[in-house]
C-alpha cells in the first residue's frame, strides 16, 4: 500500500479514492450539491482536478502495472493505524461494522503492516479462488510460529509440498469419504455415549443445568484419540514432565493451552523493527506450552509405537503414517498426529453447541425438526448418518448455524507474496489478507434480515446438498478437510439429541451470544434444560 507520510493525507486520500474508484460521476453528484453549498462551484471543481491527479499519481506507483487504484483505507492514528480500535480480541464484528462504512474491501494498518480485509462472498471467492497463486503462504504471528512449530501443520503452513503431502495423509486416514466410512463405528459409539450420558443427568434437570459443552467435548476428544491413535486414553506417563497425566490434563495441554495461546498478542508482532526488544513473559508462557504438548505427544507415540512393534495393528492415524505413508521427521510426526486432534475436539462442538443453544431459544423451530425426525424416523428409529438426506431441515439447521456462528470468523491470515489485485484495486507484496467469513455471512445483499437465525433460509426447492452454502469451511485450495466429519458428527449429534430430548434454556440465559477465544466459542457455556420425549 502506499506510504502517505502523515495522517491527514492518509484520510484525504481515503476520502478522495473512495469517491474516485467507488462511484460514477452521477453518483458523486448528489454529494456534488453538498459542496456547493458550502463552498460554491469552484470548490467541487477544484476539488475534481486535485482528484484526477490524486487518481493518475497513485496508479503510477511502481509495481502497479495495472494503473488500479489502491485499496481504500480505514482512517487510523499515526504508528498504531487502527490497532487501538482492533484491542479487544473479537475483530471479525469490527471488521464487518467497517464494511458497513467503507465497503466490502478495506484497508488497515496493524502497527507497521498493512492488511487487507474482506467482507463479502465475491471478494472472498476471489481472493481464495481466483487470485490463490499469489495470496497462497501465511505470515504467522511469533507465538503461532512457536505453537505450529514454524508451520509444520496443514492448516497454518504455506501452500507447498510439504502441505499437500499431509493433507493427503489426513484426507486417506481420517477425514476423505473412504476413510470417514472405516471410522463410522468411532462416531456411532459417540452419539451413543452422548445419549446415554444425557439419560443419566435429565431426571437432575431442572435442578441441575446441563452443560453440554462439557459432555459433547469430551466425547469429540475421543473420537479424536480412536482415529489418532486407535483407542481412546484414560491417562498416560509423561517421562518428559516425570508425572502420569490424567485424561483431563492432556485436554488442557493439547488443546485448551493452544487455542488459548494462538491469540496471545505479541505487541512486536506489529512493530518488526521492535523485535530486539525481549519480551521474556510471554515467549517463556508459550514456549512452556510448546515444551509441555510436545512431552505429552512424545509419551503418546512412545506408547503407541510400542504397541505396533508388540504386532497390534489398528486403523488409526499413526498406524498408517508409520507404515504406508512417506516418510516423516520426528517434528513432523508430532504435529501431523497433534493437528487432527485440537481440529476434531473444537469447531464441530462450537458448531453444535449454537445449533443447540438457537433450538432451545426457538421452540418452534425445534419443533419443526422435531417432526421431520419423526416422519423420517417414526417411533422408534434412532437417527443414523444414512437418514441425513432425507431430513432437509436438519441440513438447514447446520448450514444456517454456520452463518450465524462461524466457528472459524476469519480465515488465518494469508500474505499477499506477490503483486495482485482484489475487486479491481491493486493489492501489493507484501499485505496482510483477513477474510472476514463473518463479515461475508452477514451480507446484506446476499442474506434478507442476516442477523436473524432462521434455518428456513436454506430449504429452498432442488437445492443441492452443498457443504459450501457459507463461507464457513473456507474455500479453493484450502477448505476444511473436515468439513464432511463436521457435518456427520454435527447433525447426527443435533438430530439424536432432539429426537430423544425437548429442550429449553436455563431461566435468565436468553440473551447470551458473547464469544471469546480463537474460534467463536460461546463466553459462557449452554446451561440447558432437558426432558426426555417419552
Ligand atoms: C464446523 C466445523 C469446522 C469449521 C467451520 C472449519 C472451518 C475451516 C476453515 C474456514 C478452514 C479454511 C482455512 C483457510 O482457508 O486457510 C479450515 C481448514 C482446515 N480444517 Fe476445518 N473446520 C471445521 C472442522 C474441521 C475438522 C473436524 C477438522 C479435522 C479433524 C478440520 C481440519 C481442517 C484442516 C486440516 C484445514 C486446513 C486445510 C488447508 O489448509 O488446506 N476442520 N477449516
């Protein structure tokens, strides 16, 4: 982006650019009799040839051989740009409340870089799809690089040999459609543990408030341990840390410490010319929390190492990366068995936790899914995977959750490493690109009443069962590899829990949509009030 050296030109040029790029000399026109008015014609003349050459100088940078004209920006301070603005750890609602002002593409300063942002479904096709050749490598902050052991993971690497090897090994162990049906007999086991776990508590209810968080990520942690390393974990030796850790405690270490530690905000991050400056605290916080997953991965394979030298061979990850798959180093065997694990046990019980938090707030909506449950299944069925194409509403119920409550609101930055251009402007090397999945699922043009969650949306007539009805699983070369587990898990979840259950909030919860960490979990955990159907 250009450098303009003070901030009153910054907002001159952000004024000027957005006129000249965003509007037809027609539509100038009604803010034309503005100027008049208070200045007279002479003005808005002026005004017009400063703007030509304002345009004409821009698009003669160098490294703009297009002549487009540069991103318009968000207004910021001088040094910070629009960091102050961006503090509290929720920027997907700022962003798309900027979009609302200055477009659906923006521009803003994070300290000394620049980034791009955008909030609409085109522009964010394009940038995935279209323009993917140049936008395709990451820029991680300093705790991500320490945490994904410097982008060796598929979902924080650059898009090289290295990422597409593992996303096949992922793809033909675990999450592509063949390896889906060999682990069904993982997730029949779930829902059935989660039944029975929801039998248990309800004559508690209402005394006692459920909290489903707590039971569904307990079972996806499972899941997780069956496909990762065949069976599930009830506690383990960690010779590393010298003590045995119970199954709670490695939740803590290989999932909970991460996500939380992904958002830690490493002010030199923004400020590269800062970076001498030590800043012990907080790369010791995340560096403990490198040293402590990566004991417990160790003490894990160690385990499980074992047990196939000892001839006992299941269908799990680990089993397939130590035999059939090319060959990895110790660092990549870690993280590749790590990855499936943080990415199973999180974004697929956010997804189902706001499906269920909005069934219970709506009672008319879980009504209707109840009754399609009951068509489908008559009395005594349970729900099973195969039963999912005739249950329409169902599929809505999970796509417009995904709307609503994207578990992943932005995409992981993406660093533009080559000149491009997005939505006909210049994009140079060198920029920051934020996605915002919120932004482009709250669009008005798009979406009638986005704010409002109503399944509905998505029953249109003939529609074909697409998983890419949001953004929310991303898109091209990069969408979620999880997505299908996602949807199997999600909906049968949904679907078990209100076929068996009526159920409402707990009294004075209504109105609880606050969100915190890396992904849009809920602040607060579901409280729920369940009663069994029969
Ligand atoms: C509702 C649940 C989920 C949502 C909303 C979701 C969302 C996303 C999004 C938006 C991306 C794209 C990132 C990008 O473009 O840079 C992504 C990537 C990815 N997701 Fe998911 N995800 C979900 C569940 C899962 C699950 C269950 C797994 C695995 C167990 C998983 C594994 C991955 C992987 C490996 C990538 C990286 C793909 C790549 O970079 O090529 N996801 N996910």
């Amino acid at each position: 982006m250009h450098q303009l050296p003070h901030h009153q030109s910054v907002v001159l040029f952000i004024q000027i650019s957005r006129i000249s790029t965003k509007m037809d000399l027609q539509t100038v026109a009604p803010m034309g009799s503005a100027a008049i008015a208070f200045g007279g014609p002479a003005v808005a003349v002026a005004g017009g040839i400063s703007l030509l050459f304002l345009k004409s100088f821009l698009s003669q940078q160098p490294g703009n051989p297009n002549h487009l004209p540069s991103v318009p920006a968000v207004p910021g301070v001088p040094l910070l740009g629009n960091l102050l603005e961006l503090k509290e750890k929720k920027p997907y609602k700022t962003f798309t409340k900027w979009a609302e002002t200055y477009g659906p593409i923006y521009s803003i300063k994070t300290g000394a870089s620049s980034m791009v942002v955008v909030n609409s479904n085109q522009l964010a096709k394009e940038a995935m799809v279209t323009r993917f050749d140049s936008i395709s490598t990451r820029k991680l902050s300093k705790a991500l690089q320490i945490l994904t052991a410097d982008k060796t993971m598929v979902a924080m690497s650059d898009y090289d040999d290295y990422h597409k090897t593992v996303k096949r090994n992922l793809l033909t162990s675990i999450l592509g459609p063949a390896a889906q049906k060999r682990h069904r007999a993982h997730r029949d086991a779930m829902g059935d543990n989660l039944s029975r776990q929801l039998h248990v508590l309800a004559p508690n209810s209402p005394q006692e408030a459920i909290n489903l968080r707590q039971i569904f990520q307990s079972e996806l942690f499972t899941l997780a341990f069956k496909q990762t390393f065949g069976r599930d974990m009830e506690s383990i030796y960690v010779g590393d840390l010298g003590t045995t850790m119970t199954r709670d405690e490695m939740f803590q270490i290989l999932v909970v410490d991460p996500m939380m530690g992904a958002i830690e905000v490493d002010w030199r991050d923004f400020f590269p010319y800062l970076k001498w400056i030590p800043n012990a605290k907080l790369e010791e916080k995340i560096e403990q929390m490198y040293i402590r997953r990566k004991a417990v991965m160790k003490a894990l394979i160690q385990e499980h190492r074992n047990r196939i030298e000892s001839g006992e061979n299941l269908d799990s990850y680990i089993d397939y990366l130590l035999s059939e798959a090319q060959p990895l180093t110790e660092k990549q065997l870690l993280m590749s068995l790590w990855e499936p694990i943080i990415e199973t046990a999180d974004t697929t019980m956010v997804t189902t936790e706001w499906a269920m938090y909005e069934l219970s707030k709506h009672p008319n909506k879980q009504q209707r899914l109840y009754n399609e449950i009951r068509n489908v299944c008559g009395t005594s069925e349970k729900i099973t995977e195969e039963k999912l194409c005739k249950m329409p509403y169902l599929s809505a119920v999970f796509h417009e959750t995904l709307r609503v409550h994207s578990p992943v609101a932005i995409i992981p930055l993406r660093y533009v490493h080559e000149n491009t251009e997005l939505g006909g402007y210049h994009v140079p090397a060198g920029t920051e690109l934020a996605v915002n999945i919120y932004g482009c699922n709250m669009e008005r043009e798009i979406w009638e009443n986005p704010e409002e969650w109503s399944p509905e949306r998505f029953l249109a007539e003939n529609e074909p069962n697409n998983m890419l009805k949001t953004m929310a699983f991303g898109a091209g070369k990069r969408v979620c590899a999880g997505a299908m587990q996602a949807m199997l898990l999600a909906c049968v979840g949904i679907g078990r829990m209100v076929q068996e259950f009526e159920w409402r909030l707990k009294d004075d919860v209504e109105e609880d949509v606050n969100t915190l960490g890396l992904t849009t979990q809920k602040l607060n955990p579901m409280l729920a009030v369940i009663k069994p159907r029969n």
